[in-house]
C-alpha cells in the first residue's frame, strides 16, 4: 500500500525558460540532492551586473537535508554558481575527473580550495545516500567528461539528461552509452528532465570530427598567422585545432586567461594530447614567421575584456591584427551576443584580417541534440512522465509536443516554471505550489546587493545622464549663503549648453527663494521641489530625463 505523501518533488530553480543558471532540486522524504549549479550571463539592460546565479534561499533554510551537488558536465552554466552556492550551502559534490578539475580552479579564485569536499566519479558509479541513489551515465557535448545523472528512488528512476549529444565518432572515441538508457527504459523511468536546446532543429547534430577535417583543409591554405577562437573548455575542439597546427609545422600559442588555465589542466589529467615542444608562449610568436603560428584564444561570444576582443580593438600587448591574418571563430553566437560577436568581425576586418565563421565554414558544431537525437533518447528511456528543461519557453514547448508525438499523454507532461513545486508518484504528475526562486545578480563582490532599483537608476543614467545640483545653507539663518552649483555628466556638453544650465540655476535660485519666504527648511521637501521645476523645466527644452540629484549642506 502506497504511504501518504509518497512522492518525488522537482524543484527547478534555474534553466526553465532560459539558456543558463541551471540547478534543480530532486526530493525524496527528508532528503534533497542537487543537480547542477550554473550562472547565465546579464543581459543588455543589466548595467555592470558580471553574472547572473539562482536563487537558492529555498536551499538555505533546507540545508540539513541536502545530501550534494551532482554536476553534469564543466560549462559555466552549469557549475559557475558553486562558489557563490558553496559560501552558503558547504555540502558534498561530486562530478567526473575533467569536471571536477574546472571546479577546483573556480574554488581556488574564491579562496574555497580545501574547505569543499570534492567526490571524483566515473560513469556507470552510483553513489548511495539513503533512501536514494545517483548514477552517472557517459554523454557526448562540447566538453569532455559529460554525464546523464541517473536519480534510483523506491518510485523509479529519475533520469537528467544534462546537456548531449549523440555522437557515433566522437573525438576522443568515448560514445554516449545508449545501453545504459535503454537498461534504464527496460526497467522503468518514473520521470525524465531532458535537454530541449535544439529540439526545434531537424535532423542530427554533426559530429565534432567534421570540425577536425574543415581545420585540416583551411590551415593547409592559408599562408599568414592562423588566430582561432573557442571555447576554452571544448577540449576535443582546441585538440583537433592543435593537432591541424602541427601538420602544418606550426606552434601553438595560446592568448586568454581560461585558455591559459584549462589546456594545463586538460594535460595534466590526460584529455589533451599534445606534446608541449609544440606549444609557445604568446610572447615569443616574434620569433617566428607568419606561417608558423596558430593562436588559439578565447573570445569566441566577442567578450570586451577576452583576448580576441582586445585583438579586434587594438589593444592586446603582444598581438597586433595585420593584412594576412586569418581569423576563425569556432563557435556560434550564443543567443544575445550576436551584435558582440559582428562587432568583434568586422573590426577584424578593418584591420585587414581574413575572417572565418560557422556561416562560411563548418568551423563548428552544436554539443547539443537534435530533433532526431532526443527522439532516440525519449525512445530509449520511454519516461513515464516527462519534464522539458534547458531551453526558453519555445524549446520546452516545442519538446513537449515532440513527446506527445512520441507517444506520451499530455498528462504526463509538465511544462516548468523556476520555482515550481512538481510533485510525481508513479503514475501521476502534477504542480503543487513554488518555492523562492528568481535571480541574484554579481556585481563585483557584491552578491545580491544590486536590486531592480539599482539598476532601473543605472538604466536611467545611460539613458539621461545626470545633474547634479549642489546647494549651501547657513544653519541657523536657514538662508542660502552658496549656490546653487549644477553638476552635469552624461546629460549635456557644458559649454555647448551655458544658457540651460546657467537657465536652470536661476529656476533653483527662485525655487529657494520662494522656500525662504514661505519658512520651509524641511530638506526633503526641499529637495522634492527643487527636482520637480527642474525636471519639468529640462524636458520642456531638451525632451530628455537626467536623474537629479540635489545635495544641501548645512554650516
């Protein structure tokens, strides 16, 4: 007989309707596991925001009942919130060798080396904690060491795709095990959270050995200095571009600060095999003709402070873009960073440079599943409920219809929001409420300080400037003995506007005057009035609306 309250709850709280900031939050009873931990990169309007994390306080007041953090694979989002997680919530995790090698160098930058207990697993390990158990199970993606997690509870399995691929030729001969999913079919799967990143893409991903070729063909034509921009944790990709370098008597240099951590490591742990007499450092490419370099940098999503960028802007200390450069991006612009990554290509351009991209040159492929390839995994797994994740609100949509077509009955599918309560027993799923969830935004090392106010101001001063009026009042008296001073930045070019400006002191000069005869010395209400005139005043001559801010001090 069925106990009361018998079930699993999902508890998404990032990577439903967006790309990034992926964490979920499987229960069973009174235990919690979590699966992933990521950030997402601010949009436009986030003005100084560095990166984007989830809001864990859910987390935070159930923190006794977490068991650990389950990684997936070592792109940022998917790990590049632990640190912040971890400050709050020091509970064990565990990930494969290559994941857990990106991590440490992440723990080491916020000084949590040593303080976090770090479980190194491989596929098909399961790791018991009680009432359940996780699997890791191997899958292809654009960075080595990726996993499916497998959840094992007394309902049925509940298995996590992570992000993949399936690729039959994979650069490193490590295939998806589609055994494993299809062992995991055969026994039951109460629920399945899968990828829906390009479910609205027909056909099959290409493998990431027809990368390799396309390198092999443009490095044997091109006569200058090859400069290419990846990602830096795509280690099969930085091989395969090294490797072409080689046959084409070249030295490796590599530019970028993530390229300089991660190809050390990738070494060090046996992922990247390249022998080091054929890698330079990026200062002595002077001693070498054009056709003997290949660059490999980062600042493939055309970053402002990344190598490529600093390139493309005249500002790199050891790399100047001259005629006969070849440039190649080997990446795609994620979604929001095509205006970044045309910018960076056209500056390239005026500097001479030949320039590369997927539009020219299959000089990149997608580490993320098809239409068909999820078809296989749906087949495999054959969910009995189904979750559609890591996608915006088409890709989940778009995959909840492939799985209706795939057989599965609308009922069973729950189409997430952050911070749904998915509550699943073995034949039923359902929403039962939400938890806190949302976004934390990183400025600097403020986590979390910067609110929606802060940054409707910091919209407001981008857009209008500011002025900033400076008035001194005699304590006592309560009259005016300096100012008012009118302060403009971003609003105005002073000289070109003496008459507005000199025009506006005299309205403040009025406005302090009429406060003086009718005894107001509140300095709130001061202030209030002094912005009011101002502000109907300033958009009456210019239609524009800087941020006054009034300052009154007292002697």
């Amino acid at each position: 007989m069925k106990k009361e309250n018998d079930n699993i709850r999902i508890i998404p709280l990032g990577g439903t309707n967006e790309i990034g900031k992926n964490l979920t939050v499987l229960e069973y009873k009174d235990e919690i596991i979590i699966v992933d931990c990521g950030l997402k990169f601010p949009d436009d309007d986030m003005f100084g925001i560095d990166v984007v994390i989830p809001d864990v306080s859910y987390l935070i007041k159930n923190k006794e009942r977490i068991k650990g953090i389950f990684i997936t694979h070592g792109h940022e989002d998917h790990i590049g919130a632990l640190p912040y997680v971890l400050k709050e919530i020091n509970v064990p995790v565990y990930g494969t060798k290559l994941t857990l090698g990106i991590i440490e160098i992440k723990l080491k930058e916020h000084k949590l080396l040593g303080k976090v207990t770090l479980n190194t697993v491989k596929p098909r390990d399961i790791i018991r904690l009680g009432s359940m158990s996780v699997e890791f199970i191997a899958v292809n993606h654009s960075i080595a060491d990726s996993t499916a997690i497998a959840v094992h509870t007394p309902l049925g399995a509940v298995v996590f795709t992570g992000d993949f691929k399936v690729d039959y030729t994979p650069v490193d001969g490590k295939v998806i095990d589609l055994e494993r999913f299809a062992e995991l079919g055969k026994r039951g799967v109460v629920a399945m959270l899968a990828d829906s990143t390009n479910v609205d893409i027909e056909g099959y991903t290409l493998s990431e050995t027809t990368v390799g070729e396309t390198f092999k063909k443009i490095f044997h034509g091109v006569g200058g200095r090859i400069i290419i921009a990846s990602f830096a944790s795509n280690i099969h990709r930085i091989q395969q571009i090294m490797e072409a370098g080689i046959e084409n008597g070249r030295k490796i240099a590599v530019s970028g600060r993530s390229m300089e951590n991660i190809i050390p490591l990738a070494q060090e742990l046996g992922y990247l095999e390249i022998d080091d007499k054929h890698i330079i450092s990026v200062n002595d490419i002077k001693n070498y003709k054009d056709d003997e370099i290949v660059i490999v940098t980062t600042g493939s999503q055309g970053e402002p402070m990344a190598a490529l960028s600093r390139m493309a802007n005249s500002m790199h200390r050891q790399v100047q873009i001259k005629r006969g450069d070849t440039v190649i991006f080997s990446s795609s612009a994620i979604p929001g960073n095509e205006k970044s990554v045309f910018n960076t290509i056209n500056n390239l351009y005026r500097l001479g440079a030949d320039v590369i991209y997927d539009k020219l040159e299959h000089v990149h492929v997608s580490g993320h599943a098809c239409r068909e390839e999820i078809k296989l995994i749906h087949s495999l797994v054959k969910p009995r409920h189904f979750i559609p994740v890591h996608g915006e609100a088409r890709h989940l949509r778009e995959h909840a219809n492939l799985a209706v077509k795939m057989g599965l009955d609308k009922s069973k599918i729950i189409m997430p929001e952050n911070g749904d309560i998915i509550e699943i027993e073995r034949n039923s799923i359902r929403k039962n409420g939400s938890v806190a969830s949302g976004q934390v935004l990183v400025d600097g090392l403020g986590v979390g300080d910067v609110g929606r106010i802060v940054l409707r101001d910091r919209k407001h001063l981008s857009e209008d400037g500011i002025i900033t009026v400076v008035v001194t009042i005699e304590k006592e008296s309560g009259l005016v003995i300096a100012g008012p001073d009118i302060i403009t930045r971003g609003f105005v070019f002073v000289r070109e506007a003496e008459t507005l400006l000199e025009n506006s002191r005299k309205l403040v000069r009025n406005v302090l005057d009429e406060c003086e005869d009718n005894n107001i010395t509140d300095w709130n209400v001061l202030k209030t009035m002094i912005k009011d005139s101002l502000r109907g005043y300033l958009y009456k001559q210019t239609k524009r609306r800087p941020m006054i801010l009034p300052i009154i001090m007292e002697i």
